[in-house]
C-alpha cells in the first residue's frame, strides 16, 4: 500500500485483517513511526483496534519509501493525495512519483491497483505513457470511504468498483476482496474513474439543492425540515444528503466536484449545473456573518463562539472546513473568535486553523462570556448541552446560530436565546 492517509491507512489495515500480507509505504517518516508503533495519527474509529492485532499477528508492515528492503507484493495499491490545484485541475506529481517507486521497486509483473482519486481519462493515460513495456498491469479501483465510518465502509460497502482491461488482473483484485459481501461492478478505467466522481458530485448537488430551497423556505415563511422530510419520502429521492445547513467541506466533495468541473471545461463541455453547486456552497459559508450582522450591525468587536471545527463529526479532519472560512471571516470584520472542537486540542492548535482563534478546552468554556454562538459541527455533545446553564453564562443578545439544523430551536427561544437556523421558518 503506497500512501498511508485516510484511504491508504484504512485498506491497509482492513486487508490485513483479512488476512493477506500487507505494507504499508509513506513518505511521511513520522506517519511510519506512529503506525509502527500501533498509533493512528488521525482519529477514525475501529482503526486503532484493528491497527494494534494486524501488528501482533505480523501481517501488517510500515516502511519509508527509502527503507524498504523486501519485495512489493503482487497487488500494489496506490493510495497518495491528489490535491486540487488553484485553477482547479488535479496535482497528479504525487501519483506520478508513487508509479516511479513502484517502477523501480518491482520490475516484474503485478497489478497496480489505483485507490487515489484521479479525473476521467488519467488512468488510461498512464497505463500509456507510464507503464507500457513494464509488466504492471493496471487496475482503477476507487474508494467510497466515509471519514468517520471508513472501517465499516470497507466491509460493508454499497459496492465495489473494478475498472480494467486485462481478466487476470481484475480476477485477482476480486479476490482482494473476498469475504466481503457487495455488488461488484466491472467496468472500463475510464468509466471507473468517472463513477467515483459522478457519486461525489451528485452528492454535493443535493446538499447545495437542499440549501437552495432553504434560502427561498426562509424568505417564504416555510420550515425547510418539513420539507425536507416531505420531499424525502419520494424513493426516488431519498432522504440523505437533505439537511440544510452551512454546505459541505473534507477531503473529497470540494476538491472532487472543482475536478470534475474543471476536466468538462477541459474536454470542451459546459457543466453549468456543477459551476452553481460550488457557488451555492460557497455562499453557504456567509450565513453565519450575514446573520450577526442583523442583529449586531457591526461585528467590530463581538465576541463569538465556533461550536466544532472539523467539517463533519466523528473526525478530526479540518480539510476544507466551512469552520475555516467562517472563522477567518469574522476575524477579518473584527470579531473576537473562540472556539471548541471535540477532535481539535486546545494549546496545541492546528495548522489549518488562523492562528487569532482562541482554542477552549471545553464548550461551556468556550460559551462564558460570549455574545453570539455558531455551531458550526453537529457534535452530539453541542446537542446535549445544558442550555440553561449557557443561558446564564453568555451575554445579551445570546443568539445562536444553528449552522446544521440540529439543535431544538423552540426550546432555546423559549430559555431566553435569540435563534436562527437555516432555512427554518418556524423556529
């Protein structure tokens, strides 16, 4: 396994559990420490169990790149970032990089399995430009990892996607994943790659549609819950990805839906649609400002708590967090920005985060003494709070600005808040 991140890390240590013989390879020479030592360096639940028995077992390696002494296995899996460029496009370096390793660390015959999310048309082009007379045989094969429930994700999947030419290779990829019950769907590299995209993209289309009709629920005295719910009742529709709120960040929507945006534009295809998805999501992040504008007229000066930073719960991921627009936001108009996150140690700091956010230890700690409030990160425990304590230690005009429609609205009208969701008319 070449690339140790959240995909990387996951597939190597599940692929163990399963069995087969696994290393795991990353230019991150402190990454390779923590692993060999049985500590994960990101927060995803189930890994660290899973990590620990792969180790004791002995079917689970960590080298750097520059240490590895043992042959590569017969299914090499690349798994390294492929970060978006500022004009959108895709850095492809670090897939180029990892294939040149591989190239040189196995001469011979095996299947190189892409994991790393690379635009329609990549793979075929590599197998072209960068593996032909080498013996490796290529093989496109993307994730569907959630951040938060990546582990069961890899054993229960809604599917998995082969994308291949030669019979061999792909028979021995299935049996990569045997024991594991789900669809499996082989297609051409090109289609695979676009599947991958296709599912990101029209997922962020139904999060920035939600927050469309949350915009028009606000101005026409609608609840857009009701209507959410309502409209999720259709089987054609679903109800996941529904909820209205402060739009969608990580790893993969922001960087996925720009790519696939950029490679239409690239290949002569106008994708409207997707270009208005970036830019509802985009206008989503300037709620929270618009809102303590209102009431406050100006934020010069306002003290103001972030409830969550990560960009979803039950991960420590910080990548293209709305929490870091807003924050930087209110800073920029003056504000005065604490902040608390489950997942984000405070004295340690991150350095995603600007550096005038002042980091709590603890939500109420964060909440004493503040004018306004933005929860940001739906974390249980920001809806488990005791709100009648907060009441007493905020400041007038206390309001709360519910970023993910996820607290009870009525109830803290009701204890003395002032309270504003997204899209909730009747709140």
């Amino acid at each position: 396994m070449v690339g140790l991140g959240y995909v990387g890390a996951v597939a190597a240590v599940a692929l163990a559990h399963s069995g087969h013989e696994v290393l795991g390879v990353d230019v991150d020479r402190e990454k390779v420490a923590a692993f060999q030592q049985g500590i994960c360096p990101f927060h995803e639940p189930e890994l660290p169990g899973l990590l620990s028995s792969g180790l004791a077992a002995g079917r689970l390696r960590f080298q750097h790149p520059q240490e590895v002494t043992v042959p590569l296995g017969e299914i090499i899996l690349v798994a390294v970032g492929t970060p978006s460029r500022p004009y959108g496009g895709t850095d492809l370096s670090q897939v180029r990089a990892a294939i040149q390793w591989v190239r040189q660390r196995r001469p011979g015959p095996a299947v190189l399995v892409m994991k790393s999310t690379v635009p329609p048309g990549t793979g075929r082009r590599l197998v072209d430009e960068e593996l032909a007379g080498t013996g490796l045989r290529y093989v496109a094969n993307p994730e569907f990892l959630r951040e938060g429930q990546a582990v069961r994700d890899w054993f229960h999947p809604d599917r998995i996607v082969i994308g291949g030419e030669d019979e061999e290779a792909i028979d021995l990829v299935k049996k990569m994943f045997a024991g594991i019950k789900a669809p499996v769907l082989v297609t051409g590299i090109t289609s695979a790659e676009m599947i991958k995209y296709a599912a990101n993209a029209f997922l962020a289309t139904k999060i920035s549609f939600i927050n469309e009709v949350a915009g028009l629920c606000a101005r026409v005295g609608a609840d857009i819950d009701e209507v959410a719910y309502g409209i999720g009742l259709d089987p054609r529709i679903g109800p996941s990805f529904l909820r209205a709120g402060l739009g969608y960040g990580g790893s993969c929507f922001p960087k996925d839906v720009r790519a696939l945006e950029f490679c239409s534009a690239v290949n002569g295809y106008n994708f409207e649609l997707l270009r208005a998805v970036i830019n509802v999501n985009n206008r989503q992040r300037l709620l929270p400002l618009q809102a303590l504008r209102r009431v406050f007229g100006t934020v010069k000066g306002v003290k103001v708590a972030l409830l969550g930073l990560t960009f979803k719960p039950g991960t420590d991921d910080l990548r293209e967090a709305p929490a870091l627009d807003i924050g930087r936001l209110l800073i920029e108009e003056g504000a005065e920005v604490r902040a608390y996150d489950p997942q984000v140690a405070a004295g340690n700091g991150h350095p995603l985060l600007p550096g005038e956010i002042d980091l709590r230890t603890s939500a109420l700690e964060a909440l004493q003494g503040v004018q306004a409030a933005v929860l940001v990160t739906e974390w249980p425990e920001f809806c488990e709070l005791p709100w009648e304590q907060v009441v007493q230690i905020m400041v007038s005009p206390r309001l709360i600005f519910d970023g993910r429609n996820a607290l009870d609205g009525r109830k803290l009208i009701e204890l003395g808040f002032r309270y504003q969701g997204v899209g909730r008319g009747g709140a």
